[in-house]
C-alpha cells in the first residue's frame, strides 16, 4: 500500500484582513524585560519629581478618608455620598500594613500610595506597548509606548492618589483584552471586569466605554452568551461587592454611583464648583491635556487604519458627553489619553522624513511642562504641610491649634500630619438643599474677612495657635493680627500664577503667646 502523501501545512493570509496579519505579526512576541524594567524605573522617578498640589480629589477622596478609617483621627463632616470607600480602601491596606509594621511614620504614609500608584502605571504603559505590538508590531508599539512615557499630562498625574488616575490606568488594563479587530489578546470577561472595576471606583468611566462595548455587542453573533455569561456575572459581582464595602463603612445601605449621576449629571450641581464653555474641552481642555503630542495626534488620526476608528470615536463621544456638563477640568478627559498616545505613535512611525527631529521636539517641548508643573507650580501647599508637622514634636503639641484661612481643602489634612493635632479650615459644602441665597463658610469669610474674624473669634481663649494663609490675603487682615499679637514665622513659595484668592505664596503666623513653633 503506498504511503500517504504528507503535504505541508501553510497558513494563508490570502483573504485575511491586513489587522489579522499585524496579529500576526505581533502575536507571540513577549514585551521585552528591560521594557519594563524602563518603566518601572521612569514612572519612580516620575513620582519623586511630582512635588506639587494639583486638585484637591487627590487627597480628600483617597488618602484622607483612607487615614481616617485606619487612624480613626477626627475629621470635618462627610457632605453627600458621591464616591465609595472601595478606592480609599486600597490606601487603607497600605497604611495598616504599615501600622502592623510599626512603619507608620508621616513619610511612608505620604510616599507609598504614591509609589504604589507610580508601580501600576508603569504596568499600565507596559501593557498599552503590548497592546499596539499586537494589532501593528514590535517598532509602532516603541512609538506608542515613547508617546506615553513623555506625555507630559501623564506624567503630571499618573502617580497621583485620584480617582481619576486609578480610571485611566484600568481603561488600559482593559483595553489590552478588548476584543478589537486584529487583536489575539481579547477577553470579554476580563476586559468587562475591569471596566466595571473602574466604574465602580469612578462612574464617569462608563463615558468612554459605551462606544466600546456598544460595537462589541454589535460585533459579537453571541450576543446572549455576552450578555448572560459576561455582562451579568461581572456587574452582580462588582456592584454587589461595592454595596457590600460601603455598606460596613457607611453603616447603611448607599449606592454612591446612582448619587454620583443625580449630582453631577441629573441635578448639575457640580456647577458648584466652577463652569466653563460648552467648548472648552474643544478649545482648551484637549489641546493643553495633549500639549506638543496635538500635531502628531491630528496626523495619526489621518492615517490609523479603519479598526482605530473606535478608539478615535471613543475620545470624540468622551469630549461632547463632558461638554454638556458644565462643571469641567482637564483631568476628565485624563482616561481618554492613551487612546490619543495610539494615534500619536502611529504617527511618528509613519513619518517619511524629519522622524528623529520629530522624537526630538516632543520630548524636549514635552520635558519643560512636566518638570515644571511636577516640581514647582503649585507647590506650597504641600509644603506647608512639612512646617505644621513639625508642631507634632513640640512638648507643647496639645496646645496648637492650626487654622488654614484659605480656599476649602487646598491643603491635605491628617494624612499628611498623622498627630492628632488641632486643625481646621474654611467649609465650603454643596448647597444639597435648593436654597438659592445658599453660601458656604469660605465664600462668607472672603466677602468680609476682617469682619469674619473678629466675629469668630470674639475672644481670645478662642484664638488658634498659628494661622496658614496666602499672601493675598495678609493686607486686608493686617489689623487683626497686629491687635491679636501674630507673628510670621515663615514663608512658602506656592505659584508663578497667582489668581484670585490664590497667592503666589503661603504665610505661617504664631501667636507671640504661643507655643514654639517652626
């Protein structure tokens, strides 16, 4: 009987899709060790050289409520329940790790969220490389993964406690399993899991999503499989386990997400705290975020193949949706960033000529920003924090008492003293009751501070110890304390851009009668 005839196996591409060939192509190659090693090693750097302040949500919806659950050290007043404590309780861990250590010192407890922090974003530019050298190849994902390392809005908020920070690096956990066209590494379970993740630590994470998972439902000939299998299980699991979390914090039943949209979106009280232009993201908010990254972002949307159009629909829905809210800023639109890094590196790799000068100009113009705001604008109050934890040594320690006579949580608190020292500062909660003559405690010291003053301090046993405020303010209060015998002890350089009742620094005064002080 003759022998079979063994004919070689070929795997055609005759009628593949050119996203299959680029799977191909980068299916099988591992991110190298020293790619990540970069990472690790760039995003610690970055996270020392993140000296400043940016928004107050760094540190009063993470670290703060954090330090309170572990330290139980006393705090104002908790306002409306916008933000569970699943988020802070990461932070938590850390600090009664430390505690159990007996490592619960200010400095750890300052730099190790942030180190933490600084860690999953290294992963997070790790898998975003990985993610392009699948759908492309090995040199655009180095293209993509330098877009990312040298953005300078990246860099300014990666290793920042904010929720926001925590949301873009889950969107790009989640986005090297989504199942776009081309891609090997798809895993609607995972993908969805870490979607619903990121919701649950910030709602608005849905914004950028909902293009995403509405064409993958479209895509998918399984639908019900999608839906029963995946969908179902993973929202049951994460809002079940977020209720459970806020239920033994809260001691009740909340489910903060559903306050979140009444807030934000169905009452729009977020108005509370600024409003801008319908087109400020358009005309501000983007271009800043994006920085010298703009042109090359502009020409890579030109030339990304038709798969990536999902990924530029993704940013463009995220920009009009927030665009109808009032209340903006740029961290916002912060998850949709490393979307914007794909086209960005897709453009330099395809760049006939002045491609080493292009790598040039972006990482210089890129570098002056980010040290720049990392290191020196709006530092001071971080700084200030130093000098008022030096009270905590004093003998004297239970006699202090600090009051920061400025804009409503502008500094950290007790996360970044841990004594339990006396301290307070301006109020300034949401008006949740419909009143329109409302007026929270800061707006009515800054419309008459002197007065303020002498009112609510009509005697001096009620006096504090040492006062925080900005230079701004120092004239206008200048009678007060000369008659109540303050003292300034010590300056602190805050901002380059002084507005409003923001100063350029911040003054330390003490009381002559009081105790010792920095």
């Amino acid at each position: 009987m003759p022998e079979a005839v063994r004919l070689r196996k070929r795997r055609s591409v005759l009628y593949g899709s050119a996203g299959g060939a680029a799977a191909q192509r980068g299916a099988g190659e591992a991110v190298p060790a020293p790619l990540l090693a970069l990472a690790l090693a760039l995003r610690t750097l970055n996270c020392f050289l993140v000296q400043t302040s940016f928004v107050p949500d760094e540190y009063w919806q993470s670290l703060e409520v954090a330090h309170r659950m572990v330290f139980k050290y006393p705090s104002p007043a908790g306002g409306v329940r916008l933000r569970g404590y699943s988020y802070p309780l990461v932070f938590a861990s850390m600090y009664k790790a430390l505690q159990l250590l007996a490592k619960d010192n200010v400095h750890l407890l300052i730099w190790v969220p942030r180190l933490a922090q600084a860690v999953l974003a290294a992963f997070a530019d790790v898998k975003l490389y990985s993610l392009v050298q699948h759908l492309e190849n090995s040199e655009t994902a180095k293209f993509v993964f330098f877009c990312q390392l040298c953005s300078w809005f990246t860099w300014y908020s990666c290793t920042r406690t904010l929720t926001n920070t925590m949301e873009t690096i889950l969107t790009i956990f989640a986005l090297s399993h989504y199942p776009i066209k081309g891609s090997k590494m798809g895993n609607s379970f995972k993908y969805l899991a870490l979607v619903a993740l990121a919701i649950v630590i910030r709602p608005t994470a849905v914004i950028p999503w909902m293009p995403l998972v509405f064409s993958h439902f479209l895509q998918e000939k399984r639908k019900a499989d999608l839906i029963l299998h995946n969908c179902i299980p993973v929202g049951l699991v994460t809002v079940g386990t977020s209720l459970i979390i806020d239920r033994v914090f809260f001691g009740e039943w909340v489910l903060v997400q559903l306050n979140f949209l009444k807030f934000n979106v169905l009452q729009n009280l977020g108005t509370f705290y600024g409003s801008h232009p319908w087109h400020w993201y358009f005309t501000q908010g983007l271009p800043v975020v994006l920085g010298p990254h703009l042109p090359f972002f502009i020409h890579g949307c030109a030339l990304a193949p038709r798969r990536y159009h999902i990924f530029l629909l993704a940013v463009i829905w995220t920009v009009l949706v927030y665009s109808t809210l009032s209340h903006k800023e740029f961290r916002f639109i912060y998850p949709v960033l490393p979307f914007c890094m794909i086209f960005c590196g897709y453009s330099l790799k395809h760049l006939k000529a002045w491609k080493k000068t292009a790598v040039s100009f972006l990482l210089l113009s890129s570098l002056v920003p980010a040290l720049y705001t990392g290191l020196v604008h709006q530092r001071g109050t971080l700084d200030v924090m130093s000098h008022i934890q030096q009270l905590c040594s004093n003998p004297q320690q239970s006699q202090a008492f600090v009051f920061i006579l400025m804009p409503c949580h502008s500094t950290p608190f007790y996360s970044h003293v841990h004594c339990p020292l006396k301290m307070r500062f301006l109020q300034c909660p949401p008006n949740l009751t419909g009143n329109e003559s409302y007026i929270d405690e800061a707006d009515v010291f800054y419309s008459n501070p002197l007065g303020w003053l002498n009112k609510e301090f009509y005697n001096d046993t009620l006096l504090p110890s040492h006062l925080i405020l900005f230079n701004v303010l120092e004239q206008e209060i200048s009678s007060f304390l000369a008659l109540r015998g303050y003292e300034k002890t010590a300056t602190v350089f805050h901002t380059h851009v002084p507005q409003g009742r923001v100063g350029s620094h911040i003054s330390i005064y003490r009381r002559k009668t009081e105790l010792n002080s920095p």
